[in-house]
C-alpha cells in the first residue's frame, strides 16, 4: 500500500506540476498578449503625439505666414489711404484754380513713383514757394 500512495502522490506531483506548467505558460502568453497590446498602444500613442507635433508646427508656421500677410495688408491699405489722399489733395488744389504750391507727394509713395518726377515735382514746389 506504500507503493500505491507513493504512486498516487507521484501521479498528482505530476498532474501538479503539468497543471502549474500549464498555468505558467498560460499566464506567459497572456502576458505576452497583454505586453504586445500595451506596446501597440504606447505605438499608437507616440505616432499620435508626433503627429500633433507635426500639426503644431504647420500651425505655427501658417501663423507666422498670416501674420506677414496680415502686415503686408496693413500697409497696403496705409499707403492706398495715403495715395487716396494725396489724390484728393491734387484734385482740390486743382479746383482752387492750380496756384502754387502744389500738394506735396508723401514720403511714403516715394518708392512707387519715378525718382525724376520727385525731383522735379520738388524743383517746381521750391521755384513757387516764397523764401523767408
């Protein structure tokens, strides 16, 4: 009978250690499942985090390119404001009959216009314009 229960407790020794093994290797690839899901996912985090830095810094750079149009913008309608005036100035020295002086061109149209026609726009503004 000492043969039969050391055979039995051999037999479940056995049946115990094929069962934990079982479990073991179980639980490794559930593991493993688990660590290959995590890994997916901290992947997909790090694409997703450098694609937001991809998207931050186009718009960064779209804002700094709005940001020189919006500039750009601003002083063309300055200086179409500025041409407007200077237009309107013309116009009315004209309907008071042309006598000098003459509206002077702004400074800041200077850069559209010929240097020559300055030049002599100023040449005829100081030939009329009476010295102190």
């Amino acid at each position: 009978m000492s043969d039969l229960v050391q055979l039995i407790g051999a037999i479940l020794t056995l049946i115990g250690s094929l069962g934990g093994a079982y479990l073991v290797v179980r639980r490794g690839r559930k593991s493993d499942t688990e660590t290959n899901t995590l890994a997916t996912k901290k992947e997909d985090r790090e694409d997703r985090d450098s694609l937001i830095q991809t998207y931050r810094d186009e718009l960064k750079e779209r804002d700094t390119r709005l940001d020189k149009i919006e500039a750009a913008v601003k002083k063309i309608t300055r200086e179409f404001r500025i041409s407007i005036n200077y237009i309107e100035a013309g116009l009315l020295w004209e309907r008071r009959g042309s006598n000098p002086p003459k509206p002077t061109i702004p400074i800041e149209l200077h850069e559209y216009l010929d240097p020559a026609l300055i030049r002599e726009h100023q040449r005829q503004e100081e030939q009329h314009t009476p010295k102190a």
